[in-house]
C-alpha cells in the first residue's frame, strides 16, 4: 500500500499531501467555483483551500445557516476570501432547477465545478422525484448540475482563455455494486437494494459520468475537462448513517486512514493543478493518475447511463 509509505507517484505528490500542498503556489484569482456538499469534511476543506488560492468560492448547501458559520470560519484564516453561498439539495432536482437558475441570473462566470455532496449507505429511501436516494444524490444530482451549467462554463473557458474543470467526488467502492454496474431495470426497487452496493453504484456513475461527457466535450471542442476521484478513506460526516463504515475506518484500515486535509487533496490537485490541463474523463486517487475498476471502463455503460439520466433529469 503506497499510503503506508507515502511513495510520490508521477505527479510528486503522494496519498500525504495536503490539499495546501498541492495548490502551493497557484493563484486562483480570477477564478469562480462552486462546491457542493461545503459544510464538513474535504468539501469544507476544499471550498478553504481553494477560497485560500484567491478563487471566488459558491458554497452550494443544502443548510444555508450552517454554511454561513464555515464561511465565517474560513474568514477568520483567510480574510481575503472572497465566498458566497447559494441554497442547494443535490437530492431534489427541482432544487438543482433552481440553484442553476439562479446562479446564471447574476451573470457569475464559472471555471470550477465539483461534485462533493453525498450519502453513504443510507436505509432505502426515494427523493421526492422518485429516485434511490444513493443514486440520486451522489449521482443524478451532480450530473443534472453539470448539465445546466456546461454552457456557463463554456463560455467562461472562451472568454477567459483557461479551461474549464468539472471534478466528481467518486470513491474505490466503485468496484463493489451490482453485479450489472448500473441496475438500469430495479434503480428504485426497494426489494433489490443492497445499501452498500447502491453506494458503488452511485459512485461508478461518477466515473462513468466523466467518461461519456469528457467524450462528448471532445467532440465538440469545448475547453472544459471532467475528472472523477477516490479521495482515499476518511472518517467524516458522510458515514452518519452506517455503522459498517465506522468500523471499516476505525478498525481494519485505521492504519491507512487519511485526515481531512490529505482527503480533500485529490480535489483540490484536480481543481487548480496545471499538471492536469487537458486531461478528461480521467480517474485519480493520491493525487495521481489511477485505474478504476472493469465496469467503470464500459464505453457502452457509459452512454447507457447517459441516456438514461438524460430521461431521468428531462423536463426538470
């Protein structure tokens, strides 16, 4: 395990470093990015490191009062910071609607969109669309977001001249989901769920969402890239409804357990690194290139997973 001996892969950077090492020396002033999922753990870590670089930072919370306390705090280290904060349930696409609306209403530009807000094996549970709580958050949410904001970012890449990134919080558990990948024909079947599986599922279509739209971007021209990433295992807030998760990170892999800093790295290196320009539809892990698991490299299951989204998120 490279984390146990902090070896630096290709990039320099290893499984150790920090989010502030990894950013050392960049100025993202001039840069805009919306977080999500901003109020605890490497989600709140990413909006400070990046708000730390000069980048205006959108907190985008589903708990706009508790999201007003971390930009406090984040302005007590860093009184230059320039953040604001935007009302959002990336489990409500109705929600998503309107955030996006929002957002293009003032005009704001957007460089830097990242995917951070999740669950992790909740009890079986619908959204009001319903849709599986698991995919519908950590997935469909993300990928309606991106969707409705692409051409902002286009058009901020033209103008400005420096490209766009899309970065997705996905996680190694792609590997343990349903035998199928995607379970497209019982996606909200109580009878079928397995709480830990839907969690790999949801995170495979991260992946899998990087992939089909980074080739579709290519195809088009368009200067914005999309990345997917393993953050490495942390114990943050994410874990509140399984009591497997906690033993799994206290127990087993205590030893190779990351703190908040190092977990939010991998974002932060994919959000503001040069190293990574042009690079799309990539997986990464320890701040480094990295290779997901067989279904997360299905050209097919990825357009599948498009289409269906696509008529998932239709009309909303």
């Amino acid at each position: 395990m490279p984390w146990l001996f902090g070896f630096k892969g290709e990039s320099g950077f290893s499984a150790r470093n920090t989010a502030e090492d990894v950013t050392e020396g960049i100025d993202g002033h001039g840069l805009t990015a919306i977080v999500t999922g901003p109020t605890s753990g490497i989600g709140l870590e990413t909006a400070r490191v990046l708000a730390l670089r000069g980048v205006h930072v959108i907190m985008g919370a589903r708990n706009v009062e508790s999201a007003a306390k971390c930009k406090e705090d984040i302005l007590k280290g860093c009184p230059s910071a320039t953040i604001d904060i935007l009302k959002i349930d990336v489990s409500s696409l109705e929600s998503i609607t309107n955030f996006a609306n929002e957002y293009i209403s003032k005009g704001l530009p957007l460089n830097i969109l990242i995917g951070n807000a999740g669950v992790f094996c909740p009890p079986f549970s619908l959204t009001k669309d319903g849709i599986e709580s698991q995919f519908a958050t950590n997935y469909l949410g993300h990928f309606h977001l991106a969707n409705l904001l692409l051409d902002t970012m286009k058009n901020t890449a033209k103008n400005c001249g420096q490209e766009g990134r899309i970065v997705l919080v996905a996680s190694d558990f792609h590997r343990l989901t349903y035998k199928e990948g995607i379970m497209f024909d019982k996606l909200n079947d109580e009878q079928s769920y397995n709480s830990l599986y839907a969690y790999g599922q949801s995170k495979l279509a991260n992946i899998l969402h990087a992939k089909e739209l980074a080739r579709r971007l290519k195809e088009e021209g368009a200067d914005v890239t999309i990345n997917a990433l393993h953050p490495g295992i942390i114990a943050t807030d994410i874990s509140r409804h399984s009591s497997f998760l906690s033993i799994f990170i206290y127990g087993v892999f205590r030893h190779v357990q990351k703190n908040v800093q190092q977990g939010a790295s991998t974002t932060c290196y994919l959000a503001l690194n040069p190293q990574v320009k042009g690079i799309s539809g990539g997986y990464f892990a320890d701040n480094n290139v990295a290779k997901p698991g067989g279904k997360a490299n299905d050209d097919e299951l990825a357009k599948k997973l498009w289409e269906c989204s696509m008529e998932l998120t239709k009309s909303k």
